[in-house]
C-alpha cells in the first residue's frame, strides 16, 4: 500500500469522526416525482452531492462531489431491511445509468426516453439500494479543487468509496447500523473487494463513532484475473460459433494474457500502461503471429452484443433518430423482453434538465453531457491484478461471498470465472456445502449453483454480463438468497 494511501485513510478517519451527526435524512435531497414518474410509488427516492476530502499524492486536499442516488426499501419498516450499495464497473461507468436506470433500479426509461416504467424485479423490494457514481469524473460526480477527474486507479477510488460511504451515513444516520453489503459487476469485481478490505481495516481502527456493518459482497460477472478471463472470453466465442477453429487456434498458440499483453483489441476498457502510454500504444507491441489472429477475430465477431451473445443490437442508435421498437424487442420468456435500445434512452433520459433538477443533479453546470460511461484514463496495471488472493482473505475473515455469471456474456465469460472460484476453493480448503446442481426460480431452472462455507458462484441462465437487465426476475431471486444467507432454491 503506497504511503499517501495510508494517510488519506487517517485523513479521511480524522475529518469524519469530528463531524457533526446529522438527526435524519436530509430533507433537501429528498426526490419528489422524477419526470414521467408511475403513480402509486410508496418508497422515499433521494439524490444528490455527498462532499468528500481526499489527500493526494502530492499530500494536497482535493474536494470530490460524488453523486448518488438512494431508494428506500417499498416496505412500511425500511429501516429494517439491509443497505445495499451498487457499483459498476467500466472501469469509469456509471451505476445511475447502469444499475439503477437498467437493470435493478424501481424504474426504466420508456422507448422515447421521456418517461419511466415501473420494475416489478426491483431490488428495492428487499432492501435500501444506493446507487455510486464513482471514481470522481464519472456520471455527475466531480472535483471542485483539481483538474484529475480525467484519470484514476484503484487506490484511489477505494478511498473514495469507503470515504463516501462514511460521509453519507453520516448524513443518514438511520441507516448507520443496518447490515451492509456491497454489490456490483465486471470491474466491479476489483471495486468491491478493495472496499471491502478498506472497511474492515476502517472498522479495526475506529475508537468511537459508528462501525460499518458490512455483512457480504455480492459480483456479478467480475474482472478477478485478466489472464484467466481473457483466455475464456476467446473460448467461449469459439465454443459459441462466433469465432472460427483457425482463429482460435491461432490464439492459443500465439497470444499470452498472463500479463495482460495483448490487450483485448475489441472490448470496451480505456486502458493506460504503468508508462502512461494509451490503447493504441499498447497494441504497437503485441506480436505479429497474435495481432492478425486478434484481428481476425474482430472480423469474425461482427457487429453482436459481446455482453450477450444471443442479443440483437440497437440499430439505428436513438442518438439519430427516434425507434420503433416493436423488432428490436427480444423476447425472454412468456412475459418479459428486453429493450435493446436501453443504453441510449437513459442517455436520453437522464440529460434531460427537468430529471437533473429533480434528482438534483448537475449542481456544478458541468461543461458536458452525462455519459453511461466517461471517457476515464484508468490505470493499467491495476487492472492486471488478480483479485483472488484478496477475495480469500475476505474469506477467512468470515465475509459472505457470492459470484455469479450472466451465462450469455462473453467479454467475462463463466467459464473462466467458474474456474477461478474452483481454485480459490480449493486453495483455501474449503469444503463443499451444496455441489454443483441446479437452482430454480418459479418453477424453471434460474442456472447453476455451487457453494463452499461462505463463498458461492452461481450462473443465471439466459443472462447478460448485467444480469438484471435480461433476467430480472431470476436476478432478484438471486439477490434475495444472497441477503438471507441461504441456498439457491432448489426447486
């Protein structure tokens, strides 16, 4: 851990054990009606800026204005139900318009992108969820004191995690003794496990004030090694069809992730070198036998949805004109569809001025729209590290692990996440308490399920890399054992 790392957390321990404990929510975030709103919404929304200080490495204080937004449990007791923080990955991507806005959030944008519809699988049935645009220069959440939201690492955004998880109980007391847990998907898998950790460090330091309760975290198609699940993304689109046996084999026999060179020619990660180079830096060196192979796999692959391979793609963008939806709905099972379109109707959703006041957003005028993902210079070698070692410790120190893999998604495949949490069992000795078998939800198969002590992995069937967004249902399913502690329904 680099020494400017450690004094932020003193820092950052100092600044808010001697702030002043706010008595309730603060009624001035308090969300009225979001345009386009469904009627008969029983739950309380807020949003807004949660104020954080953070030390750099030159020991200078940075002001970050991290945006969030949190939905009340629909329950009449939310207070006792659990705190459920959201983050996704990228990394750099929000979880507004990831999480909450498509996925697991109380609503979704309708096709014109002016209005919302009600989610009947919304994770806010079961808990209080807080969605996190995080690091600082993603989403709306920026910096008053520097010019650096352009770039980050993950030190730093664990910082500013756990720094705004303590500030905004702070502002919401009631919730400071709730059972917390962490969840999230793709770089997500390196988001929370580092959190995780800092908050366990936090709790062993604090003399007074409040603990963070942190019960277990939760991942969703995770970035754990970048070797091992590089290798099954290729595999994966090869066993798929989507790649030929000559290019595969070309692959295997030229190319070496193990150090994360070359990188993935075709996925969506801004990637910078420990130099600083860029992207098209990086790919400069990769060999000539493993470069024509990578690019024949581009080739090969075409214009599909890598997060699920079985998805049609939005065509034409909604950014140009106005959809029909009706062929570009992809029907799931008897009852639900998936919105193809619904990256660029949140684009279009959330830039709207009337939904930034109501969730009073944009406070600082910011000199450019809001993004899904921001265009954030993320260091790379941070991404080449595997995150299995310190899932283990989170093991052995008693937190509940769940891992779970959309079966559809090749960019992090389940085949190489299965695979890792196999080794990881195995490393740590952990005996097995449910073998590999079916799990259900209403009545058909919701994937496969495998659990040791505290660690589970399950695969949902039928699922993208965002799990929720085309298996709400069987995600929500998902998400209810993870917070009980129980097993997947068996039948």
């Amino acid at each position: 851990m680099a020494m400017w790392w450690a004094a932020s957390i003193l820092t950052m321990y100092v600044m808010l054990q001697a702030a002043v404990v706010v008595r309730a929510a603060p009624q001035a975030k308090l969300i009225g009606v979001l345009p386009g709103q469904p009627q008969a919404v029983t739950f309380k929304q807020y949003g807004g800026f949660t104020t954080i200080g953070e030390t750099g490495p030159a020991q200078v204080q940075q002001q970050r204005h991290l945006f969030y937004y949190f939905v009340e449990a629909a329950s009449p007791s939310p207070r006792s139900l659990p705190l459920t923080l959201w983050l996704n990955g990228g990394p750099g991507c929000s979880s507004l318009g990831g999480g909450a806005f498509t996925e697991l959030g109380p609503f979704r944008p309708n096709s014109r992108g002016d209005g919302l519809l009600f989610n009947p699988y919304s994770w806010n049935r079961v808990s209080n969820m807080l969605f996190l645009e995080s690091p600082s220069g993603v989403g709306f959440s920026y910096s008053s004191t520097d010019d650096s939201d352009d770039s980050s690492d993950d030190s730093r955004t664990a910082i500013q995690n756990l720094a705004f998880l303590l500030a905004w109980l702070e502002e919401y007391p009631e919730y400071q003794a709730s059972k917390l847990f962490l969840t999230g998907e793709s770089y997500a898998g390196h988001y929370i496990p580092q959190l995780a950790d800092l908050i366990l460090k936090y709790n062993a330091k604090v003399t007074r004030g409040f603990l963070l309760n942190l019960q277990g975290i939760a991942i969703g198609n995770p970035l754990l090694n970048f070797g091992l699940d590089t290798n099954a993304t290729y595999s994966y689109l090869w066993s798929h069809g989507v790649i030929s046996d000559q290019t595969f084999e070309g692959i295997k026999s030229s190319c070496d992730f193990s150090n994360g060179y070359p990188i993935r020619e075709h996925d969506h990660y801004n990637a910078v070198n420990v130099n600083g180079g860029n992207a098209n830096a990086l790919t400069q060196i990769v060999e000539v036998g493993c470069s024509h192979f990578l690019r024949k796999a581009v080739v090969e692959i075409g214009s599909i949805n890598t997060f699920d391979v079985t998805l049609d793609i939005c065509k034409p963008s909604m950014m140009k004109q106005q959809l029909k939806l009706q062929n570009l709905q992809v029907q799931v099972s008897d009852s639900e569809t998936v919105d193809v379109c619904t990256d660029d109707e949140v684009v279009i959703y959330l830039n709207r001025p009337a939904v930034q006041s109501a969730l009073h957003a944009n406070a600082s005028d910011l000199p450019y729209r809001w993004n899904a993902c921001s265009p954030l210079a993320y260091v790379f070698s941070d991404q080449l590290q595997d995150m299995l070692p310190l899932l283990g410790d989170l093991l052995q120190k008693g937190l509940r692990v769940w891992i779970y893999s959309g079966d559809q998604d090749s960019v992090v495949p389940l085949t190489g996440t299965r695979t890792q949490i196999d080794l990881l069992a195995t490393k740590l000795k952990l005996s097995t308490t449910l073998p590999y078998s079916p799990w259900y939800a209403h009545g058909q198969v919701g994937g496969w399920t495998r659990a040791f002590e505290n660690l589970t992995y399950a695969t949902v069937r039928g699922a993208a890399h965002m799990v929720p967004y085309t298996q709400p249902q069987r995600a929500l399913v998902l998400f209810e054992a993870f917070l009980e502690g129980k097993h997947l329904p068996s039948r």
